[in-house]
C-alpha cells in the first residue's frame, strides 16, 4: 500500500523517529533543552499563551515559528475574528498575528492547554506527535463524544512513509486528495478536505521570480531529515554540486555537529556552501533537491527546479510522483496547481463553519 509506515501507531512511531536520530544530535538536543531550561526565569515546558479575547473558540497550538507552520496555522487567522483567538507557543507571535490588541502571558503547557482546548470549539495543530498538539488532543475527548473531529490537522509539508499518524477521528486539511488519501492510509475515522498549500501559494504571489542569467543551481540540504542516512543525502549533494558546480544551501536544521562536519566537508571539496538565508527568488537560480518543498516553492515562484538522488527507493519515486517533481535532466518541475481559493482562507472558512 502507498502510505505511511505506522499509520495508527504513535508509539511506534516515536520510538522509530527516535532510533533513526544520529546519536550525536540525540545529545545535541538533550543539551539544547537544558540550556534553554538553565536561562534565568525558564522552565521545562513553558508557552507564550496570546489571546484575543476572555472566551477564544479557536485555540492554534504553534510547535515552531516556521515558514511552513506560520503559513499553514498562523495565515489563515487573517479571517477569522481576532476574539475568537487563542495562539500557543513557545515563543512570542504578536509580531506575525492581525492588528489587534492581544494579551500576552507565559506560563506551563501542562497548565494551559488543556482546559484552553476543553473550551475551544476547534483546535488547529500540526498534529498530535508534538507536545502542544499532543497535550491539547488528549483534552479534546473521546470518539463517543463526536468532538474529536474539532482537533484539526492542517499539512504543512511533503509526505513520506515515516509522516506521524494522525490523531483518531481527526479532521485533517490536505494540500491534495492525493495527500488526503496517503496521510489517511486506509483509515475510516479521518475526515478530510482538501484546502491546497498556503506555502506554495505564497511562494507564487506575483511577481514571478528574475532567474538571473548563467547562474549554477543551488541544491537544497536536508542532512536533517530522517527519512534516508545522511551520508546517502550528503553524497546526493556533493556529487551534485561538484558535477554542476553548484552552491550548496543547508536547511536551517542542519546544526548538529554532523551537519557542519559535511558543509566543511563540502567547503573542502571546493562546494561554496550559502548560509546567507536570502529567498531562493531572489537568488534567480535553479534549485535541485532530494526532496525538498522548496523546490514545488521554486517552481511556484518560476525559477527551474529539479530532484535527484542516484538508484532512488520506491517511496521516493513514489513521492516525486505524488508532488510532480521533476527529476534533473529532463524538463523542470511545472509550477504546482494554484487552487481558486487562497488556502489560508479555505482553512479559515472550514474554521468558520466548525465555530457557528
């Protein structure tokens, strides 16, 4: 079957997402929380609660101030009424929310979330594999009660086999019903509709990106993802880069001590290595990945972009398949289908209707 590896399990989940981490970033990260937690005035688990109103009817639980996350949860608060809105997360959003007069505390997730998402009417999440959603889904109730479908899923990346299974009895907001069906995975208790990426829709906005005459592709990095070894990843990018004279652009994960042992690596083989974080459109240059979603955003944006990885799985094919990516040497990867709707005001429309 075309899906995802545990497509009910959680546990089993965690414990692969676990395993698969290199045992360097294992402590990496283990170290970073207790830096965080060792800062004057910081605790293990503390949120930035921001509030809208005494009596929020949409609580948005916010994992990382992403671009990915920020377009798929924090756009579609465009339309629905500042009041009704309650945002958690670990740091401060103000700055990325409507006009509007919100108050702001901080305080525990463990003390917050739950009677927030008893209260709310819908609970927009990333899902229920990370802490707030986790939290603020366990407090939502039970199949019996019907409100398990007002914990709600909105995509906000690509798909692979080891994507978390969604919460039961979810109501999940795909970028495609080629995505609703992969996440879904032959499960009956989820309901879907189809609402497209705001990521790509904004990627898109006019106007279309300048590719700028002569300039080498850039290939996108992703050493951190955990879907394939990182030194498979780190070979795709280097022989890229040194048959195509291309820069290479690490993913703003790639921090473990891993990671910035293959830049210099890279460095060393004569890779430029881009950490400016300058958009791609402004760079004007092709784009290759392995699997990135920035090269749909490429596309998007109308600069040529391409996959590659040499003897690729199934489920990599598979994926290049299900998103229209194009592998390199042939023609780029078409500009992904911009729906009719703007997909932040789909999600907001679907928020609307959940709220009465």
């Amino acid at each position: 079957m075309d899906g995802l590896t545990h497509p009910r399990d959680l546990e089993a989940w965690h414990r692969w997402q676990h395993a698969s981490q290199p045992l360097g970033r294992r402590v990496e990260r283990v170290v970073g929380v207790l830096r965080d937690i060792a800062r004057p005035g910081a605790r293990a688990g503390q949120v930035v609660v921001t509030r809208g109103g005494p009596e929020p009817r949409v609580l948005v639980c916010l994992e990382s101030r992403t671009p990915a996350s920020e377009a798929a949860l924090l756009a579609p608060l465009r339309d629905v009424h500042p009041e009704d809105v309650v945002v958690v997360s670990p740091e401060r959003v103000r700055d990325v929310l409507p006009s509007w007069t919100w108050a702001e505390s901080t305080t525990l997730a463990s003390d917050a979330l739950p009677g927030l998402a008893e209260q709310a009417r819908v609970v927009l999440s990333a899902g229920h594999h990370l802490p707030l959603g986790h939290i603020a889904r366990s407090a939502v109730g039970g199949r019996d009660t019907g409100d398990d479908r007002r914990f709600v899923t909105v995509q906000h990346g690509l798909l692979t086999p080891h994507a978390p299974p969604l919460a039961e009895g979810t109501t999940l907001l795909a970028w495609s019903e080629a995505d609703a069906g992969y996440w879904r995975s032959g499960r009956d208790d989820v309901h879907t509709t189809v609402v497209g990426a705001q990521l790509l829709w904004d990627a898109g906005r006019p106007p279309t990106a300048v590719r700028a005459p002569q300039v080498p592709p850039v290939f996108l990095g992703q050493l951190n993802a955990t879907e394939l070894p990182r030194e498979a990843l780190a070979d795709a990018a280097e022989s890229f880069c040194r048959a195509e004279h291309a820069t290479y652009r690490p993913h703003p994960g790639e921090l473990d001590r891993g990671s910035v042992a293959v830049h210099e690596r890279l460095e060393a083989a004569g890779v430029p290595v881009d950490r400016s974080g300058a958009p791609l459109r402004d760079l004007g240059a092709p784009v290759v990945s392995v699997f990135s979603a920035g090269v749909l955003e490429a596309a998007a944006a109308g600069l040529p972009a391409w996959v590659t990885f040499a003897d690729p799985p199934p489920w990599l094919s598979a994926l290049w398949a299900r998103y229209a990516m194009a592998p390199w040497g042939g023609p780029p990867t078409a500009a992904p289908h911009r729906p009719a709707t703007e997909p932040a005001r789909a999600v907001a429309a679907v928020v609307q209707e959940m709220t009465g």
